[in-house]
C-alpha cells in the first residue's frame, strides 16, 4: 500500500494503463492512507470518499473503453480555495463554513474532463493568506517531517498532502509564495506559473493581479503534467493568455547535463536572516548545477527589498475589495444584526480571523482618499521597477537559482504573535509574484533536525519549460525528492 | 413677472444613467433583457459575486457607449481601463462596482438641443437652441433591486450587471425647460442609435440633477441640492421648476438654502429631503485587476463611427432646408428615427422628391398616422406594415397624374395598407380610376342641377355652401371617382344657365 501512495503522477499512470492497479484500488489506498495519518497531519479540511470512489470507478470504465489521459485515474486533492461543484468550498474561512458551490472552477472541470480522481479539499491559511497555514479557521496542519512544526502556507495542507502520500499530487495557489514556500518545508516540488498561464476563474481571490494557480508534486516531471493539464487561455478569465504549451516529452527526456545554461545567483537572495543551512544547502545545489555544464554568475535584483514592501500594499488592496462580498447577504456565514450596517459588522466580525481582517484593514487604509497616491500608486510603481530587475537579470542568463524560504519550518505558533517576522518568510518569494514570471521550488537539502530545504529556480515570464528542465536533470542526479518523512503509524497514532 | 422676481438664476447639472439594451450582461453571459421576468433568474455566478466569479467585458456594450459618445459629439479615449468602485448595499453582489474613473470612455463632448416652451400652445414652431457641453460618459455595470415589504426586503439580481452608461453634463443648463429639451434630446439619440428604450417609467433611463441658484450676473455658484427619484421627464421639469420656486422664495426672504439630497413626491407635487449633508463618501477606487485595459484602435473606432446615423436635429435642419417643411412638421417626422426613415424613403422614390416632400409629409402625418393609430401599431414599428414607402410614392403620383382623385386615394392607401398591395393593383381591380370624360361628366352634373331645381336656385341666390351640397351630389353618382376639378367647373357652368 505505502507503495501505491508513493507512486508519482507518470507512474500510477503506467501502471494504471497497464492495468496493474485499477483506480478503484490505488483511490482506497490513498482512503486508507488519509485515515491513517489524518488526524495527525490534518491536512484536508474536506475529505470527499464517496464522491472520490464514484470517480474512481468512472475512470476505471473510461480505462477499460481504452481511453487514455495524462491523469485519467490519477488521485489528487485540491486546495480549498478552488471552488468545486457540489464539494463544500471554505477558502479556510468561518465565513464560508456552509458554503457549497454550483459549480467548478476551470481548473477542476479540466482534471475532472481526464478523469481525475478527486480525494478532497486541503486545507489552507484563510482566503490563502499567510504562510504557516496557522490562519486557517479549520486547525492548523502539521509538517510530516516534525509534528510540532508548520508546513508553510499559504498551500500548507498540500504540500503536506503530497510529502506523505496523501494524494499523488495537490493543486495550489500562490500568490506571493503560497505554492514555494511550502513545497520548500515539506519537501515536495511546487511550481509557480507565471501570472495569466493558468486560469483563476473559480480561484477564490486573494490578490487578482498576483494570483497564480498551480501544482505540487512529487517531481519536476510531475509538475510538467500537472501544468500542460492545467495550462491554457480561458475566455472566463480575461488575464488569463494564450502561451507555447508546455512539452512534457521534452521534460521527461530532459538533457543530463547542462551545457550552455547560464545560471544567475541573485546577490540580494543571500543576506541578512537566512538560516546558515539553508544558504550552504542552496549554494550546494548551485554548484551541482555548475559541475553539470552550467555557467554560473552572480546577478543583481536590486530592489529585491522593496517587494515586502510592495505586496503588503498591492495585495492587502486588492483584497480589500475581493473580499466585500462576503456580507452575509448572498451566501456564507450571516450574523444578524440590528440593522444593515450591524449585520455587516457581525457577520464580518465573527466570519474573519485576524490576519484577514489585518489585511483589509491595511488594503482599506492604503486605497482611501489621501492615501492612495503616497500608498497604492506607488506601490506600483515598485511593482514595475522590480519587474525590470528580472528583465535585466534575464538579459544575462537564462535561469535564477535561489532560495525559497530563509528558514527551514518553524515551530507551530513562534511568529503568530508577530505578523511582521511572518511576512518575512516570504521576502524570496514575493518578487518573483510581482513580476509575474515563473519559479519552481525543489527539494536540495535538509537541515540539522532533518527538516527540507528548497531550491527556487525561477525563470522569465512563460518560461517554464526550461525552468521544469532544468529542475528534472537537477533530480536526475539528485534524491532530495525521493527522501520521505518518516511517518510511523504506530507512533503517530499515540 | 416682475423685474424683482428675475433675479436669481439657476445652474443646473444633470447626471444620466442609461441602460444599454445589448442582449448579455455588461460582464457575463445572463441575458440582460430582464424587465418584468421573475427575480434572480438571469443571474449566474458573475453577477451574483459569487466567489471565484470573474468579468469578461461585453464589445457591444462598449461600442453602444462609443456611438452615443460619437452621438454626443465626444472624444472616445483610446485607452481606458476599468476601475473599482467600492461601497456596501445589499444590491451590490460584490461589494464593488466596476465603472471607469480616472479615464471615461467617451470625454468633452456637446448636444445642441432646440429649447422649447412646451406651455406654449405653438411649441413647435419656437425654439432656442442650446449647446450643452458633456463632461463625461462612461460605462458601468447596473445593481439589483430591492423590495421592502414589512420587515423584511427582498433582493432580485436580474439587473445587476446590466450595462450601464453614465453621461454627465457641464453646468450648462439654465431653466426646467432646458433640462427637460436635454433629456428628451438624449432620450431620442438612444432610441436613434437603438442601443436602449431609455424608458424612464421602466428605470432604463434614470436622472439626478444637482442645481443650485445664484444672484443673476454672479459667477459664483451657489450650495447645491440633487434631486433623485424623478421617474420621468415630466417629473424632471416639475421637480427643477418646484425647487427654484422654493429656492428662491428662500433666498428672497433672506435665508438660506442647506446642501441636501432631495426625492421628489409626484402625487404632492413637492421635494422632500431625502438625506441630510453627509460627508463625501471615499469610494477607494482603484484599477480593476481583473480586466485588462481596453484600447479602441481606429479601425474599430471607424467601424463603430460608421454605425451612427444622422441624428434627428440634423435631419430637422435638412428637412426645413431641402425640403421646404415647417418646423413643425419636421419635428414631427424625426421624431421616430422608423417614421424618419420610411418617410425620406417616400421621398426618395419621388420624382423630384425634395420638391414633392410636403405631399409625403402630409400623407405620413395625416394617413399613415391615422392607419397606424387606429390598428395600435407603434411608430417605431412603422416597417411591420405591409405597405412600403416606394408604394406611397406611386400612390402620391397618381392622385398628381390624375389617375384618382384625393378621396379615393385616402381608400386606396387604407386597402395597401392592408394587403401590401401596389396601388395600381388596387385602383385597376376596383375600377377606382378618376372618371374625367367630360361627356360622361355633363351627363352626371345635367342630372344633379336637373334633380336639385331649389338647390340650384339657393345657389344662385349665393348660398354658396349649397354648391358643395352639389359638388357632393355629383360625386357620389360617380361613386366617388368624378375628377373632382372638373365637376366643380362643369356644376357651375350648369348652375350658371340656370340663371335668368
């Protein structure tokens, strides 16, 4: 059974078209799996059994009439802010507790149409903000590699899900680092799309204009998958463009070496408040690249430290106004109040928890009347300054190699007092947001207490190609990705 | 009025929303023609806010707002982008509207409309004209609606994301009379561009001037009220002549006018104070991040251009000047962009038209109104009628020719009407055509005078509405086809010798 589990996505597939497993037996192990280790880790806040083994059988008609599809069969589980049809959708919010949706986001209809098979919805900071997925009004979810600490966030209960097996890959979002970052403290592989390849409709907003849906997966070929299933202009969404569409083939047979590719290492990724291991790990990784054929070159992204700076501005403000729908009116949690304005209050009140309601009221202050020029406006200006930091770096080389997170995990509940040290997790992550280009993390390391560390490759805007093939031949000689925590169920049980 | 009385003016500013009549809504697929249907079922989960609901902006809702920008003599930005507009209400699925701010669609425009005192009983014939500028008209998204019944209120979404194009004025009008002529100007070009009913019953086109008076000869403008549900243009002229009625009695007496919201009650007549001053309200605007900025290249402009007919003030123009017609009629005609239409057509398919445009014009106002009145059909339905304006034409040439007479005519026109056929047809199946045998005709008049000896006599004596007594006699031992100049000469050639 563990075996099943551990399957990657171009795995299960070949034993599944080979008959060898039915999808029927590889859901109920993944069933079998997430009872298990549930209530440890608690990285669903829905868990859909019935509706994952009617799919199941489903696909295993559509297997038997011959049919083949990348994911035709293939278990995955979905971060609870893509909204599913008939598949209670909370955002990990109270607000939205009750709330079952009509219908499918564009990316679920997509794996739906190659008979995915749906095991259920992960948990997730609230409306996918915050990065220890601590914010979640449904519990927080527990880094497989040590219980007591966090598994990052804002995707936290699928990067979980995916470094123990629960699922064979898990959808994401990343916003400012809600994808990377996680995938770097669990030790799984997370892609960030660049901003427009992946459809949001149905992605419940956090942030429109740096919202990024995406995969996380056991391997750079899974993430190749995941992204040519995903990927593609929606009319439904309007930021939503047309590219070159990723070619797995490519991927899969990936050069072993890396002659010719000029690897950038920005100098303002390597300061202040990095955890020693984590730099050594990263510069390992580096080196690995360089001993493969790269040609490796310290770049400049100077106005790296403006972008906390920036997205606490830009995506507070676009939140903001994303989430005054939430009025208790339409859908959702209703407080009843006295009247209108009292019952918005109430309902708000007790619908948001605190990070949440930090971020509207930040986003609120930098748009009102006075504010929003010496706010908001320049934020943008910021927005695009940095922007031209990775066009001019990427006018040298043709992939940046960096660090995800500072730190490897945290323990559970040391910065919820302190906001400003949690924003900080993601000073790595959130340029690359912001200029909408494209980054994967990958496993390159562990700590002292065997915790993971993550390798941030990011590349130009719709490069994801070379950025996945790079990051495949990285794992062809490397089994950081390979390695799982050790989740002994009889330890854990007690 | 007495010099004293003249001594305050009004500044008014007028502030339009109308609905675009497209057949989806402003960002989503749900069919936007939605008066009168059951609440919430044109919605879906873009205009209901629903979570994860994203706008994809509607073309032709953007190129009806260009051709009434184009209509109202406005720039059309070249770029623009969408804005968010943030406030609370229960009508307002998300919390936001998108609308344009920093950079409308259509800018700095003008309409001349002819200002007439509809008190007046020659209304039509004197007019002044006026040109009021246009500070902006910009595209929008339309809320639901609620319904307070009890305790409770009721939302219906069907209209939320209705397009929505919102034109504002400079100050520029002067007098109820005014706001009135631009309304109903504004009201004429929607319904010539067919782009909306700017139905005001229907809230399809909805009016808040904000108007103010100052000492005349001042610069200054004084404290301004806005005055909203008004829910036609009668009640806009009566709301606006009420409140300088008001206003000035005030400001006579030496007190002063307080900045208010103000409804107007249509039953009372009065404007009561909706909302007191209130602090401005910081709306938070910023761009909207789900839609990309729209860019209108000139070709799309030109396309868009090309779409915008002659509007009726023009066409009023041209009629008085190439067509010789009165004022009157030329209002009457354009008043109806399809009466307009099918009448020139009726001119064009005249031999000389412009020449014989006041035969057409008489014809559509007197016949052609009358058949469509008495059979309830609209005028903007005029083309729904089986008769076409070419056969009109023809009709008009041959009561000229001679081949009938008017009278018959007027048949003639009411069987085409029915049957769509041409009046050849018509008059050739009925034997209509004009007996104008002059022997044929002595014969009939011989007979008449014959019959009629007192007549004759009373005639003679000078009671000359008896002759038309005759003139009818004659016509009807015709059946109405008798050449009726030709009967009026030879009656009174054979009254005439009768005398002595």
């Amino acid at each position: 059974m563990r075996a099943l589990c551990s399957l990657t996505i171009a795995e299960a597939r070949r034993l599944l078209r080979e008959r060898a497993v039915s999808a029927r037996e590889l859901t109920f192990a993944y069933l079998e799996r997430i009872q298990q280790l549930e209530p440890s880790l608690h990285a669903f806040i829905s868990v859909a059994t019935e509706l994952a083994i009617e799919m199941a059988d489903a696909a295993d008609r559509r297997i038997a009439r011959g049919e083949d599809t990348p994911l035709l069969g293939v278990p995955i589980a979905i971060k609870d802010v893509l909204v599913t049809r008939d598949l209670r959708t909370t955002a990990g919010s109270r607000i939205l507790e009750n709330y079952v949706p009509t219908w499918d986001a564009t990316v679920v209809s997509k794996l739906r149409a190659m008979g995915a098979v749906f095991l259920g919805k992960l948990n997730c900071d609230e409306f996918a903000m915050g990065s220890s997925t601590e914010n979640s009004a449904f519990g927080v979810t527990r880094n497989p590699w040590r219980l007591d600490r966090v598994p990052g966030g804002s995707s936290g209960g699928s990067a979980v899900a995916v470094a123990a097996d629960l699922c064979c890959a898990a959808l994401g979002t990343d916003t400012g680092g809600s994808i990377r970052q996680p995938a770097a403290l669990c030790g799984v592989t997370g892609l960030k799309n660049s901003y427009g390849r992946i459809s949001r409709y149905g992605l419940i907003a956090f942030a429109s204009s740096l919202d990024t849906v995406g995969a996380l997966t056991k391997d750079a070929l899974d993430a190749a998958i995941m992204l040519q299933a995903l990927e593609g202009r929606d009319p439904n969404d309007s930021t939503s463009v047309s590219a070159p569409p990723v070619d797995v083939h490519a991927v899969e047979h990936a050069p072993e070496k890396l002659q010719g590719l000029r690897v950038g290492v920005p100098k303002e990724y390597f300061t202040a408040g990095i955890q020693d291991e984590v730099e050594e790990a990263v510069r390992a990784a580096i080196a690995q690249l360089e001993a493969l054929g790269a040609r490796v070159q310290e770049v400049s992204l100077p106005r790296t430290e403006l972008g906390l700076a920036a997205y606490y501005i830009i995506a507070p403000a676009e939140a903001s106004a994303n989430l005054a729908r939430f009025d208790g009116v339409k859908y959702g949690l209703r407080v009843t109040g006295n009247d209108l304005i009292d019952t918005y209050c109430r309902t708000r009140g007790a619908g948001f928890g605190a990070e949440v309601k930090r971020r509207i009221m930040l986003g609120t202050y930098a748009l009102s009347a006075g504010y929003y020029d010496a706010y908001y406006v320049r934020a943008q200006k910021v927005r695009t300054l940095i922007k031209q930091d990775f066009e001019q770096a990427f006018a040298q080389v043709d992939i940046l190699a960096a660090p995800v997170s500072p730190t490897t995990a945290f323990p559970i509940g040391s910065k919820t007092e302190d906001p400003l040290q949690m924003y900080l997790a993601d000073v790595f992550t959130l340029p690359a947001s912001l200029a909408g280009v494209c980054a994967i993390s990958i496993p390159c390391g562990f700590d002292r207490l065997g915790l993971p560390i993550g390798l941030q490759l990011i590349g130009p805007a719709f490069g994801e190609q070379r950025v996945l093939q790079v990051a495949r031949t990285y794992q062809m000689h490397t089994d950081f990705h390979l390695r799982k925590p050790n989740l002994d169920l009889s330890s854990l049980a007690s | 009025m007495t010099e004293h009385e003249t001594d305050y003016e009004v500044v008014i500013g007028m502030e339009t929303h109308i609905e675009l009549d497209t057949a989806s809504k402003m960002f989503c697929a749900c069919s936007a023609q939605c008066f009168g249907a059951e609440p919430n079922t044109h919605v879906c989960p873009v205009c209901l806010g629903m979570p994860g609901a994203l706008p994809v902006i509607n073309r032709r809702a953007v190129e009806y707002a260009m051709m009434v920008g184009l209509a109202l003599n406005c720039q059309i930005a070249r770029f623009t982008f969408w804005e968010r507009k943030s406030y609370w209400y229960p009508d307002l699925p998300k919390g936001y509207q998108i609308s344009q701010y920093q950079y409308p669609l259509c800018y700095d425009g003008w309409i001349d409309v002819d200002v007439r005192d509809v008190a007046s009983g020659t209304w039509q014939e004197h007019a002044e004209r006026r040109r009021i500028r246009i500070r902006r008209a910009h595209l929008e998204e339309d809320t639901g609606k609620l319904t307070h019944i009890g305790n409770f209120s009721y939302v219906d979404y069907n209209r939320s994301g209705v397009p929505l194009l919102e034109i504002v004025t400079e100050p520029d009008l002067r007098s109820a009379n005014e706001a009135y002529a631009y309304l109903s100007a504004l009201q004429q070009i929607v319904r010539y561009l067919g782009v909306g009913t700017a139905d005001m019953e229907k809230g399809a086109m909805r009016c808040e001037p904000n108007m103010s008076l100052r000492p005349k000869g001042s610069h200054e403008l004084g404290v301004k009220v806005e005055i909203k549900n008004l829910n036609s243009l009668r009640a806009v002229r009566d709301a606006i002549a009420y409140e300088i009625e008001r206003q000035t009695r005030i400001l006579r007496s030496g007190g002063s006018i307080q900045q208010v919201t103000l409804g107007w009650d249509e039953a009372r007549g009065v404007t009561y104070i909706q909302r007191e001053k209130e602090s401005a309200h910081d709306y938070r605007y910023f761009p909207e991040p789900d839609l990309p900025p729209l860019q209108v290249d000139e070709a799309w402009l030109a396309e868009v251009r090309a779409r915008v007919p002659e509007l009726a003030l023009a066409r009023q123009d041209r009629y008085r000047r190439d067509f010789g017609l009165s004022a009157y009629d030329a209002v009457v005609l354009t008043a109806d962009r399809a009466v307009a239409d099918w009448f020139e057509a009726v001119v064009a398919a005249l031999p000389n038209g412009p020449g014989r445009a006041k035969a057409a014009a008489n014809w559509v106002q007197s016949e052609l109104f009358r058949v469509m009145k008495s059979r309830g059909i609209p005028n903007s339905a005029v083309h729904t009628l089986p008769v076409k304006p070419a056969q009109l034409a023809e009709l008009i040439m041959m009561v000229e020719r001679g081949v009938i007479n008017h009278h018959t005519a007027k048949h003639v026109f009411e069987a085409m009407c029915d049957s769509g056929a041409d009046p050849q047809c018509i008059v050739e199946e009925r034997g209509l055509a004009q007996v104008s045998d002059a022997a044929a005709l002595r014969d009939v008049v011989e007979a008449v005078v014959a019959a009629h000896p007192q007549q004759v006599q009373q005639v003679l004596a000078g009671q000359e509405k008896v002759f038309g007594f005759l003139v009818g006699q004659a016509m009807k031992a015709t059946r109405g086809k008798g050449n009726a100049q030709m009967i009026h000469a030879l009656l009174r050639e054979a009254i005439e010798r009768q005398r002595a």
